[in-house]
C-alpha cells in the first residue's frame, strides 16, 4: 500500500472532485445542489440534549443507511459453529489467523435452516464499555434483526462459470473501494453515476410529506451518492444537530454589537445580485441552508430529552441526532425521511484481530461500536413509540476475502448485512449464504464470493416498505427487472 501524503487534504480534494463529478452528470443544476448540501457542513457541535416530540403520524416512515466505509470482513461477523464447518473455517486453508475462537462466537437459530449451523462475532452483543448485553444478537433473537446473506453489485445475475467465461456483463472495476461505493449507492453499476438509489426513492415519495422547508433526505457524514437526487436534495447536519455560524469573537466597542453587525453584513453580501449566475446562485442557496439550519435548531432544542443513552462515539452520535430528526418529524412536516449514516475503518488489510486473542482487535471495536449505537438507535424509537416505523440497514463498499494476507483481509465482493427495526421479520437469514471454500461454487479467487442476492433486490425490498408500488419499483431501481426477486421477506 502506498503512504499517505501529510500534505494531501482529502477533504479538499473530495469537494473539487465532487463538484467536477455533478457538473458532468447532471450539469450546473445538480452541482448548486451538492454546494448547498456542503454548504450545511460545519465542525461538529453536540447541541442540546436529544429532543422528543409527540407521537408520528401512523403513515410515517424513515430508512436509516449505515454505510460501513472500506469494506466490512462479514466472514467474521457470521461464521460456521457446526463441528465440521467451524473446522474448515478455522483450517489454513479458510481464515487462519483470523479465525475467531468457536468458544467465544455468539450461537444463533435462525427460524429457517439451510442445515448449517451459524454464530456472530462475540462484539455484536457486548457493549465493550460497560460489558451490558444489550446488542444485536440480542436483537436477533427477539426477532427485531434480520441477515441478508451474500449482497453485492451485480449488472444481471452471475455464476461462477459465467463469471470465469466473462460471458455476462460485470460491474465495473470490481474491488475498487470508490466505484464499488458509488455503485452499491446508486444500484446501477452499468452506466455513469447520475443519482442514488436514495436519491430515486425521495423524488418519488416525497408527495407523502406536507412541508418541503427541510429535505427529507438527510445525511450524518456529509456528501454521498446515495441520496443524489434529481428533485430532492439531500441536507447535511453534523453529529450535534442543526448547523450554526459562529460569529467571531474579539472585543466589542461601546455600544455595538459586532455579532448582530457581522452577521447583517454576511446577510447583505448573500443577498446580493451579482452579474455571475454562478455567484447569485450560492448566495441563494446559502441564505436557503443558513435559514433551514436555524429553524432546525429551533425545532430541535425546544424539546425534551430521551431516555435512551448512546455511546460517545462519531456514530454513536450520528444515531442519536437521525433519533432526534426522527422525533421532530411532525414539527417539520414529514412523514417519510431518508437518513445516511457512515463509519469508517473497515479497509482492514492488517491488524484486523489481535494476535493470539482474535476475538480483538480493531474489527471487534468497530462491531461493538456498531451494535450498542444501533441496539440504543433501536431503543429510542421504541421509546418514541415508533419502532415499527423506522428501519435501519447496513451497506458497505464489499466484502473481504475469506483468506488471510497476515492479520487482515484484502478486497472482495459479496457480503452479508443486517437490518433492525420493529417491522423487521427477524431471528432468521436471508438470502443464501455461500458454500465458504477457496475455489468453490461461490469463489472468483480467495474467497472473494459471488452475491447470490443484488443490491437491487436488497433495495427494492426497502423501497416496497416504505411505500413503493411494484409498478414504480424500476422508477427507484431500474434494473430490478433482471432480478428474479423484488421482496426478500425480511421486512412486511
């Protein structure tokens, strides 16, 4: 792997790059749109306490992507716990040194069995904090979790042979983490990016919603392709709440108030009609996001608090601002929500697992972080009285090869997720968990498994809950009619 540059700014670079990326795709329009997005960003604040309002509307409904950065290793978080599947994985010949110790994995009985016998990493019940108990395995068993077994990016469905022969069309730059993102996001990897899958699904359900003063798609962690839209624009809000400008601090002379004066000025220069149309514009569509920050923050910081703790993690933070969105719902208008959530770290080519306790290490950390904030995110929309309204589910770039290059794992392609919420049909796996053998059935080399369920299925299952007709599903997902399925059942 090449070293990092000290002098490169990511962030610098991902905002040029976005921009150039919108101007080619959907032109000028569609690059104001993504300036007002960033334009909401600011350095995070934690606000006030987490607000609660009165009871959602029956018809009101929020999806909730949490998208695992770098490619989440799913082959440690399920792992064979039969006598004889636990022996292969464990073997050198499947993970090795990153097997994880069969006395420590986390036993589950899905509902329906394919006469294998699986577990979950020991961190996806264990809040490492406090060592409660209260995490996703527990959620799995009350049947508020569901496993989606082998998700990936897939142009039509593709087996082994076809995919040695290469006689079916391929997403595009397979293992690469940025194409791999943009084309799980958008669940159209055979032509150019022009909007996500998030974005499709808000254009067309926005009519559910009386107010459009704050978008209904809203992300946690910035700029994504996934809540791309043509109509709806997506609004970012940092882990603490609604964005505020700062006005700067110094002496103030007798008698002025340079806060009221800076900020009248700032409201001036905004207002301004300049002879650039490109100037105009982002004056406009500043003033837009700075007036939708501070109503926002009014709504917000007028209510009363959860009960529900969340760690003080990033993500843990992020959960409980989309729980506190998700209560003020009503007061903004909203009866359908969009929400991007991200984590990142999991690009784990090395120190995946401590070294003679694999149970540790930087992948269990992330897995605990994951399950107490999306065990307490549950928690709070059961104390809203709304968890039957709100699904969360995970994405990530890929999965990871099921072999080992030392302590870590390299890029692959099919992966499982998970999906949470009281309208989940949990306690079970979905989908077809692959045959784990190095140059089996499901194996392109590595380890690296054949989704044997597409994006676009995972996708459309969602979309039909949230209240998507089967005759405006290729509206949200225009390939899904390559697919033989168009609702996996794990959510009714």
């Amino acid at each position: 792997m090449n070293a990092k540059n000290p002098r490169f700014d990511p962030n610098r670079r991902k905002f040029i790059g976005a921009c150039c990326a919108a101007v080619g795709a959907t032109g000028m329009l569609s690059t104001l749109a993504q300036l007002r997005m960033m334009g909401a960003v600011a350095s995070a604040d934690q606000g006030p306490t987490p607000p609660r309002a009165g009871a959602l509307p029956p018809d009101y409904k929020a999806l909730v992507c949490l998208f695992l950065a770098g490619g989440n290793d799913a082959n440690n978080m399920i792992v064979p716990f039969d006598t004889s599947g636990y022996a292969s994985y464990a073997s050198a010949a499947g993970r090795g040194a990153l097997a994880l110790p069969r006395a420590q994995v986390l036993g589950i009985q899905p509902r329906n069995s394919d006469g294998r016998e699986w577990a979950l990493h020991p961190s996806l019940n264990a809040d490492v904090a406090n060592a409660s108990t209260s995490g996703l395995k527990s959620l799995f068993d009350s049947g508020k979790m569901a496993i989606l077994a082998n998700v990936g990016t897939l142009v039509v469905p593709t087996s082994k042979s076809q995919y040695t022969a290469r006689s079916v069309p391929l997403p595009p730059q397979l293992f690469s983490h940025n194409d791999q993102q943009v084309e799980w996001q958008s669940s159209v990897p055979d032509k150019p990016f022009s909007t996500g899958w998030g974005g499709r699904l808000a254009d067309l359900t926005n009519a559910f919603n009386a107010s459009s003063s704050i978008s209904m798609a809203i992300s946690l962690n910035g700029q994504n392709s996934f809540q791309v839209g043509k109509n709806i624009v997506q609004f970012a809000v940092n882990p603490g709440g609604a964005i505020a400008l700062n006005s700067a601090s110094g002496a103030t002379p007798t008698g002025t108030n340079v806060a009221s004066l800076r900020t009248r000025a700032q409201n001036d220069l905004l207002a301004m009609q300049n002879g650039n149309l490109f100037e105009t514009a982002f004056g406009g569509i500043t003033s837009n996001a700075v007036s939708d920050s501070a109503m926002l923050s009014g709504i917000l910081s007028g209510n009363p608090p959860f009960g529900t703790t969340f760690s003080p993690s990033n993500l843990g933070q992020q959960l409980r601002t989309i729980a506190r969105l998700i209560a003020a719902a009503p007061q903004l208008g909203l009866k359908r929500q969009i929400f991007f959530a991200r984590v990142g770290g999991w690009d784990l080519h090395d120190q995946q697992v401590t070294a003679n306790n694999t149970a540790t290490g930087a992948h269990a950390n992330l897995f605990a972080d994951v399950s107490r904030n999306l065990a307490a995110f549950h928690n709070a929309t059961v104390e809203l009285g709304c968890s039957e309204q709100v699904t969360a589910f995970t994405a990530s770039d890929f999965g990871r090869t099921y072999n080992t290059n030392g302590d870590g794992s390299d890029h692959g392609w099919g992966s499982h997720h998970l999906i949470v919420g009281g309208a989940v049909n949990g306690g079970d796996i979905y989908g077809r968990m692959p045959t784990l053998a190095i140059s089996g059935p499901d194996d392109t080399g590595r380890g690296r498994w054949i989704p044997t369920t597409s994006v676009d299925e995972y996708a459309a299952t969602l979309a039909t809950w949230f209240g998507v007709s089967a005759s405006n599903l290729p509206v949200v997902l225009p390939n899904i009619g390559r697919f033989s399925s168009t609702n996996l059942g794990f959510i009714g």
